[in-house]
C-alpha cells in the first residue's frame, strides 16, 4: 500500500510540475506578443519597389485600409488613372481629365487622355470597399510582377528615385451582388513609384505616386 501511494504521489508532483512549466512556457510567449496579440512585422516590405506591390496585393486580400493608406505619398500627390478605353464611363464624376504627351515621363503609357482621381477621392472610395462586409476580394491569379520591366530614375548623386513598372495579367475579383473579375489577359497595370523618407525611422521607402490601369499591353 505504501508503494502504492508513493507512486501516486510521485505521479502527482511530476503532473504539477509538467503543468508549472506549461504555465510558464504559455506566460514567456505571451510576453513576447504585443498587446494585440498579433506578432509584430518585420521590417517594411516597401523597402523595395516589389514589396511594394506585394503590399498592394495583401491590403486588397486582407481589406486593410492601413496597408493602402501606407502606400500613398504623405504630401497627397497620389493619382489613379483610367484607360481611354474606359474613360467616357467617369465624364460627370469627380475624376479629372489630363492628356499624356509623347514625350512624357512615363515609358510604358501611351499618349492619349485620360481621366483619374486623386488621394482623398481613392482613399474614401478603398474605405467604402474594404468596409463593406458582402464585398469578397480575392487574387486568382496575381499579376506578373517581371524584374525586367522596372525602370529605374536616379538623381544627380546616382540615388535611385523613382521606379515605373508595369505588372502583367493576373485577375482580380470583387465580389457584391454580382462578381467583377479585372481582364486576365489583357490586362497591364502601371505604377510610377517614389522613395519617400519615413517620419518615425528615417528610413527612405517606396509608395505610388501614380497607378495606371489599362487594358492593353505594349
């Protein structure tokens, strides 16, 4: 009987100190998590002109309206423009029209006019669609996002200041009452990109000055 309860007793003290060191283990982690409880990012994919537009595409996935705001130029000089193609579809909005020269600092638009809105107009329509809960938005397949189709401008001290790139294809939905999915294989979305310095690190990051959505490819 006395090995029997010393088993026991044995068994006991090793369950309380297997629970002790979960408690403990549960307590350390939970110390290593900010008060949200979501782990902290690591550093800022904007740091490159394709974490940039990878953040784009998260922000859209995630509806995060905190992620698109990220991406736009603290100074409000962000614009988005449509293709001649669609133009005629926004006369009477609050976009504004502006013609695209030939000698224009753009590689990949075509000269032509084309209406587009501005930073507050974007931001409020993005908040609109991201708080809506029957809106679905969901990637089928991402847009090609090809190294060789950067541009990059660089300064007087060779410091690179502006990239234009053009993302290929991809499709992407949004779903209300009825689903709209964007051109898969027409379609050619081009970004004007600027380094921005960050307020809080100092840091020098990319946001989008201008995005342009066409539905032709050159």
């Amino acid at each position: 009987m006395a090995s029997r309860f010393s088993l026991s007793r044995k068994f006991r003290l090793a369950l309380a100190f297997a629970a002790s060191a979960l408690l403990a283990l549960a307590l350390s982690c939970d110390m290593l998590l900010p008060p949200t409880g979501v782990p902290e990012e690591g550093p800022s994919p904007r740091t490159t002109p394709r974490g940039t537009i990878e953040q784009l595409f998260r922000a859209y996935e995630d509806k995060r309206i905190d992620l698109f705001t990220e991406l736009l130029p603290k100074n409000g000089t962000y614009r988005f423009f449509i293709s001649p193609e669609y133009s005629t579809s926004y006369t009477g909005t609050d976009a504004v029209m502006e013609r695209i020269g030939d000698e224009s600092e753009y590689k990949y638009v075509n000269a032509g006019s084309y209406h587009y809105w501005g930073q507050e107009s974007e931001l409020a329509k993005h908040r609109r669609m991201f708080n809506a809960a029957n809106v679905t938005i969901e990637f089928t397949e991402y847009p090609d996002i090809d190294e060789g189709n950067f541009r990059y401008r660089v300064n007087d001290e060779n410091d690179t200041t502006h990239v234009e790139l053009k993302t290929m294809y991809g499709e992407l939905c949004i779903g209300r009452d009825t689903l709209y999915c964007t051109q898969k294989d027409g379609q050619m979305q081009v970004f004007l990109l600027e380094r921005e310095e960050d307020g809080k690190t100092g840091n020098k990051l990319w946001v989008i000055r201008d995005w342009f959505d066409l539905d032709y490819v050159k």
